[in-house]
C-alpha cells in the first residue's frame, strides 16, 4: 500500500470514529510499501517538520504537525505532563528536548522553547525493515484534521543543488581570542579553580543560495543520530550527534562515555597511528575518564546492577575518532525518566568538570547563547525513551548558518590543537559549502 492508499484507509476508519462518542488520543497506524522517510518529509508543505534517525540506522521518524505540545521552564514540569499522557496513552511517543543552561538568550533562538516535547499529527515510521504511516487525533476528530491529511503528499525527488555558496564567515570568538581563553583557562586548571572546561565557537555562514538540510542529511553516511527539528518554515535545527545521553527500554538502561579526540586520518596507516596516539594520550585519557568515571558513580546511585560493557574503545566517525566507554545496567524501581536526565545531564563531556563550576564559567565567558547546541534531544515512550546530546549542530534560518563546536579544555590542552580540532568537528557541515 502506498501513501494515498494508507491516507484512503485513514479517512475511512475516522469516518467510522466519528459515530463513536469516545474522547481523548486516537493512533492509527497503517503499514505501508518501503518509502524514503526523508524525501517523503522534505515534500511535505507543514509548518512543523522533525525528522530523526538512531545511530544504528534502525529506527527512523519522519514528522509532520503538532497534536499536543508540553512546553515548560524545568525537567520535573515537562516529564510529570508527558507521564500523564502516557499513562492514559501508552501508545503514542512524545518527541523533544531542552536547551543548553545558558543564561544569555540570543534572539535566534527564540522560536525554540527553553523545555519542548510534543506529540506529532503524522509520521513516517520505519523500524526492523517495515514503514507505517501513523496518524495521532484527537477525539472527536475535526474536519480540520482531514483537511490537514489531504495535504499530505508522496515521496518526490525534486532535484536541489548539492553546493552551497557563502560569501562570510566569522567565527566568535575569533582565532586569538579563544587561544587566550583556552590559556586562561588553562591558568585555572593549573590553580585548581576548575578541571576541565568545554568551550564552544560559533562560526557564522552568509549563504548566496539555500541550504537544504533534507538534501543535506540524506546524503549523510555518518554512525550518528541525526536530527532536524523545522518549528516554522524557514529555520530550522539540524544535529549530526554521536553522542547518546541514554537509552531505556523498560527498567533496562544504556548510557556511554564520549570524550577524547582525534581527527581521521587522510589513509589506513596515517588513520591507525591516530587512533594508537588517541588510545595512550595522556590528555585524551583524562578528559575521557572524567566523563566515564563520573558515569559510573551515577549509574551506581541508579541502578540495582550495571557493567561495563566496552571501555575506552575507538568510535570512528567520518572526520573525527574518540574514546568510548559503554555502561549497561537495570534501573531500581523508583528511578523515573526525569531522574535520569538529572543524573546525566549536563556532564564533562559538554560542560567540564565540576559540572556547576563549568556551567558558571561558560556562562560569565562566552560570547553567544548556545541554544539547543549541546542540548538534549530525543523522544519518550511508556516503556522506553532515548535521548541524545545535539552537538554537531548547525541552525539554519534565511540566509544565516551558525555552526557550532567545541572542545575540551584540559591539563596538557594545547590551544591551537583545540582549534584545529573545532574545524574538523565541522567538516560535516562545511564539506558542503563553498566561499566565493
């Protein structure tokens, strides 16, 4: 069956749903022939698109509209709404996530809600080799929302041009500023004000012609999560992580340490020398068991039983390798989603360590608000959620692309590598661009 077939067979069952007096969520889910979730969302003409996809490519969602949102100013606000939704509606998943704890508040952030988590009206979900279509309702249905489902178009190729052209960019803080923040920084260090502090750059894009993040993460092959949240037409929020904050299925949790640095290598021999000096730096090593370590201590306050089930490996992206610590383990009863996120988040990999002493320092010395970079992101379930830190990220609006990175500030950092190592977590982003 294909999209007007499944959208026919929509129509018909809440038709039938009308006669009924019932109120409250309504799912139906139809399966489907194979279809490209993100070349069917990119032909969608809705305000409100997100699409995501898990590391593993496994699990995808395409989604369109908004069926209820939670919006909010703390954890514990937004996760009790979603349990009370999911207590009574057990099928449907909520989808969103929260900014970085920023204090500055850059205007280009204002369509993002600091807590947002929303039900979609349609998605496209394809999982274990099978694709649905899936309508979320509200009883009784509108005759809006059928109006809304015949917008609902097939899958088309539209052919888009793969370059991007710009004209400027600046990065703030620019090359000599942030090597006297990292120096100073490491004058901290060396004082015991601060362990490790992670400091991010905004590099700013002037694009002559559109970006198309659809186009963009379709042609991506990258072992990442990889996320495009559109709020409204014309901007929009696009994640490439490797870096998962946690994964639940039931009381069973998996969790995970990414921290220490090296780029790829050019070839096979240059690339394996990377990843031996990556797995005995001194520095690398430290900045990563910070992480991992601190990981432990909270997955003992969690869990009745965890292990470690791969510790200090390489995981290998496209442009960039890193250290990597895998904990699993099974939660104590009491231990809510809520709880886990206070647990997780933030942590050394994206703030440093002390964590509430990083937090500070970022916030008094950098220049920018940080947003939903190095946010959380993700979606939740009754019996299962997943939940990923949005770094590699770029926000997309007119004729601006701000790129953000950041790196890891550490005993032994040396300041010109951590620029170098912002320009290679960017490649993703910056292999399709061209300056004139």
């Amino acid at each position: 069956m294909d999209i007007k077939g499944a959208k026919e067979k929509v129509e018909k069952e809440i038709k039938a749903l009308r006669k009924e007096r019932e109120k409250g969520i309504r799912r139906i889910c139809v399966e489907i022939e194979e279809c490209d979730p993100i070349l069917w969302l990119s032909s969608q003409n809705f305000e409100k698109r997100l699409y995501w996809k898990d590391r593993d490519s496994s699990f995808f969602v395409s989604a369109l509209g908004e069926l209820i949102s939670i919006k909010g100013e703390g954890i514990d606000e937004i996760f009790e709404k979603t349990k009370g939704y999911l207590e009574k509606y057990p099928e449907v998943r909520f989808f969103g996530g929260f900014r970085f704890p920023s204090k500055k508040r850059g205007d280009e952030w204002i369509p993002f809600p600091n807590y947002y988590f929303f039900i979609p009206e349609f998605e496209l979900v394809k999982r274990d080799k099978k694709t649905f279509f899936v309508c979320n309702t509200m009883m009784p249905v509108e005759d809006s929302f059928l109006e809304r489902l015949s917008w609902i178009e097939e899958g088309k190729e539209v052919k888009r041009s793969k370059e991007v052209v710009y004209s400027e960019r600046v990065d703030k803080p620019g090359k000599e500023e942030w090597k006297e923040r990292v120096e100073e920084v490491i004058g901290e260090i060396e004082r015991k004000e601060v362990v490790k502090l992670v400091l991010a750059r905004r590099s700013t894009f002037r694009l002559l012609n559109p970006f198309d993040t659809f186009s963009f993460l379709r042609d991506q092959r990258e072992k990442s999560y990889h996320l495009i949240f559109q709020p409204s037409k014309g901007i929009s929020f696009v994640s490439m992580s490797p870096e998962r904050v946690y994964f639940r299925n039931g009381m069973k949790i998996e969790t995970e340490a990414v921290a220490g640095t090296r780029r790829r290598g050019s070839n096979e021999v240059e690339d394996r020398m990377l990843s031996e000096e990556l797995r005995k730096s001194r520095k690398e090593i430290l900045e990563h068991r910070l992480v991992s370590r601190l990981l432990e201590e909270k997955m003992k306050v969690m869990c009745s039983s965890f292990s470690i089930e791969e510790e200090e490996e390489v995981f290998k992206l496209s442009h960039m390798q890193h250290l990597y610590t895998k904990f699993s383990g099974r939660l104590m009863p009491h231990i809510s989603d809520q709880d886990i996120i206070k647990f997780l988040y933030p942590n050394p990999a994206i703030a440093g360590h002390p964590v509430d002493r990083a937090v500070e320092k970022i916030n008094r010395i950098e220049g920018f608000d940080r947003g939903w970079y190095s946010g959380v992101f993700g979606w939740i379930g009754k019996e299962s959620a997943e939940f990923i830190v949005s770094i590699r990220s770029a926000l997309v609006f007119k004729d601006i692309m701000h790129i953000y990175s950041g790196a890891g500030i550490v005993e032994g950092s040396d300041p010109e590598k951590e620029w170098e190592e912002l320009n290679s977590k960017i490649e993703n982003f910056t292999s399709a661009l061209k300056g004139v």
